[in-house]
C-alpha cells in the first residue's frame, strides 16, 4: 500500500475554537509541527496552513484547512491536486465521537459517519478511499447534546487523554507512512 504523503488534521479556525474536541485534529498536526519545530504558514492557493515535517526520515506536509469544519474538503482537494498525491496517500485527522478519549484508530476507506469534514471530503473527492486517524473525544451520551459537546473544551483529564491517544498514535506512523498499515493499526489498537 502506499506510503502517508500527506496528514491534514480537521478543525475550525479562530481562537474561540482553538481547545475544542472538535479541533482534535488540529491538535494533532499541531503536535506533529511542534515536535519538530516547524512553522505553519498559510498558503492562499490550498486554503490552509502547511509544514513539512519528516516521519521515518521521509517528507510529509501537514495540512490545516483554514476553512471550517464543513468546507474542508476544499483544501484537501487543493493540496491533493497541488503536491501531486493520491488520495490513497493521505491520512486525515479527526475527532471521533464514537471513541472515548484517548482511544485513537486507524482505517482506511469508508464513509464519513456524521463527521461533517469528513463528509465535506468525500463529497469532493467522489469517494472516501484515504486513510483515517480517528481521535477519540466520548459522547455526550445524547445526540441533542453533541453540538455543543463538540464545540466544547474537555475537561483537563479528558484533554490528557486525548493528547496520550495521539503520542500513541505518533509511535505508529512511521509504520504507516512506509505504507505497513496493518501493522500500525494492529500496534495501535492494541492497547498494552
């Protein structure tokens, strides 16, 4: 299978949003660009904030739609077209309500399960066949009390979780930029 060329993490921008649930992925990509100490800086062309950071010794860009939520798709389709990469060579990021904190999985294809970036991507590539870091952020236990779960902060323990699930999640990924998925879904879904 192809190796990761690409990892965009999904959120809104604006400082209101900044520690949502909803910006897991942004935490993501965030913590990546930190690690490495790179600089974000926005592109007009892909609409969004890029980096490159190097995960098993090979270049990847990062990618953060400046975008909300549910217009990402704009910006993954921009950057897939502009760098020359299959989607099949992407991996997106996301918050996932239907994961406790910092539960964090992997998987590839699929549909966008109410997500509405996810959606919002599927609706602009024509098919859901990239690769997904699904981050854990619980449910609110009611579907009437997800909006504002998900624009919400967790609360410190919660957040903890949350960051743990994705470091675990960065111990994998250089298995899965070299394209060893199955190995890196199994180390991840393995909880030791």
């Amino acid at each position: 299978m192809a190796s990761i060329r690409l990892i965009v993490g999904l959120g809104n921008p604006g400082a209101e949003y900044v520690r949502t649930r909803h910006n897991a992925g942004f935490w993501c990509v965030d913590a990546l660009a930190m690690d490495q100490g790179e600089r974000w800086s926005f592109d007009g062309k892909l609409h969004g904030e890029t980096c490159k950071v190097r995960i098993g010794g090979e270049a990847v860009w990062l990618l953060k739609p400046a975008t909300f939520m549910n217009k990402s798709g704009i910006a993954v389709a921009s950057a897939l077209r502009y760098y020359k990469i299959a989607p099949e060579e992407c991996l997106v990021a996301h918050d996932e309500l239907d994961l406790s904190p910092g539960t964090v999985r992997m998987k590839f294809d699929g549909g966008h399960g109410g997500q509405n970036g996810l959606r919002d991507i599927v609706a602009h590539l024509g098919h859901g066949k990239f690769h997904r870091l699904r981050i854990g952020i619980g449910h609110p236990g009611h579907k009437d009390k997800v909006t504002p779960w998900v624009l919400g902060r967790p609360n410190a323990a919660d957040e903890d979780a949350i960051m743990h699930g994705i470091g675990r999640a960065f111990d994998v990924l250089p298995l899965a930029q070299e394209g060893k998925f199955e190995e890196a879904m199994k180390r991840l879904h393995t909880v030791a």
